[in-house]
DNA sequence: GTAATACTAAACCACATGGTTCAGTTTTTC
DNA sequence: GAAAAACTGAACCATGTGGTTTAGTATTAC
C-alpha cells in the first residue's frame, strides 16, 4: 500500500518537474486542447508533445480521449490530492519539531533569568 | 524572473520525484541528522546519499553545515512555500473551469425543461 | 480517389539520474 | 603517532529523459 502511493507520488512529482509539462496543465485548466494545440503553444513537434502528455497521463493527472483522428485532453480526474497531503503532512512535522525547539529555548531563557545570566554556551 | 521561479520548482518538484528523498525530508522533519545516519536509515553507501543530500540542498529544501568530521543535515529555509502555491494556483484554474462547465449544464437543464426534455443528444 | 491532417511508432541522440567502487583527506580517538 | 571514522571526488554503469527525424496509419476534406 504504501509502495502504491509511493510510486504514485514519484511519478506525479516527477511529471511537474518539467516547465513544459506544468505549461500544459495550466493551459488545460482553462479549456480541453488537442495534441497538435499544445505542439504548437509549446513550440514543439507532435512526437514530442506527445511524449509530455503520456508522462501526465501516466502520473493521473491528464486523461486524453481520441475521436476520429484528435486526440483531446482534459485535466483530472486527480486533483494533486496526494501531492498536497504529502506536502502538508511535511510542514506539519516541521512545525512540531519548531515548536518543540521554541519551548527548549524558552525553558533555557527561564533558567538563564533564574541563575543570572551566563556569558555565553 | 519567471524563469526564476520556474527553474525553482523544476528543481524541488524533481527532488520530491524520488523515495528516498522524500523519506530523509520525513526523516529531517523529526530531528536533524548526519549523512552517515542517512546512508544507514536508508540502506545506501555514504556517497550515494551524499548526492541525494546535494539534490535537495540545491532545491534549497534541506542545508547542512560541517562541524569537525560531520555534516549534519537540517531542513531548509523554504517551506514548499512556490510548490504550493503552483497547486493552489492549478486548483483555482480547475475549479473555476468546473464552475463555468456547470453553470452551463444547468442552463441546459433549464432550457430542456422548459422545452421538454429530448430524447439525448 | 487524392490530398491534407492528426496522430503513432521506432530509432536515435546527448545528457541527467541513481546508484556503485575505489582512492583520497581530515578529524577524532586511543 | 597509528587507527578508525566521516566525509569527498572521480570514475564508472545501466537506465531514463527531453527532445528530434523519419516513415507509417487512419480520418477528413475536396
């Protein structure tokens, strides 16, 4: 289970890591578009645009759908859910280990008042 | 300046593309550790940690500093603040989309009411 | 039916990635 | 001062990535 979701963030982090690809998504945040739109907006041939949209594909972030000779592709199903889980579960480990941090330095600075103040270490 | 930010997130997005490094963040998130704790935790040679380390010190998510013999690892200064908000931004997009799809669907309920409702298509 | 359009599939290229080993250097320990 | 520990740097390897070209198939337009 958890080597399920693991390659599934690997290949959604992955897919984003490339300019050309978060491009494309956001174009298909505003409207559908087919293979050969994107070749064009992104300045690139149809094989290799092509080869962009199988990785977002793959990575369930682009579904396409071919009807006679087009091929168009849309957004989702997924919604970076997982994405966003993994990086808020992160920050939220990170603020523990602050807040832990802040009550050691300030439990310091309660003895630091109590004996005095030490030079320093 | 937006190949700037662009750059970054190719950057951390890769970095966040691998296991294993998205395991030492988890790790860093609890307590700071050096790279030799690394390498055990995660089964591997010291050099072959060490370049993990640098990848995500390059996607400026972790920093380290060398004391005498050790490095020790911390997480870094950015949050996943830009990787964030290019989801949310995405999610935005999305959702606006879906708002408009749906306000078109219902205007269609409408009219098919009033004219009583067709077969399909 | 011919021509143009939209895609697909395969081969190729240079370069990056995720590892390894091996041979150092610097610090620490005894 | 010798041995051990912690790291560094370079070289190597297999595989993946981001593109290309070239040659093909299927669909649509005239």
């Amino acid at each position: 289970m958890v080597q399920f979701f693991d390659a599934r963030l690997d290949a959604s982090f992955a897919a984003l890591s490339d300019v050309t690809r978060r491009g494309v998504m956001e174009r298909l945040g505003r409207a559908d578009a087919s293979i050969t739109d994107l070749a064009e907006a992104f300045h690139m041939t149809l094989t290799g645009m092509r080869k962009h949209v199988g990785v977002l594909e793959q990575a369930e972030l682009v579904t396409t759908r071919k009807v006679g000779r087009v091929r168009t592709c849309t957004l989702g199903p997924r919604r970076l859910e997982d994405e966003t889980a993994w990086i808020e579960r992160q920050r939220r480990l990170w603020d523990a280990r602050f807040d832990a941090l802040e009550q050691v330095v300030a439990e310091r600075r309660r003895k630091e008042q109590h004996d005095g103040h030490p030079k320093r270490g």
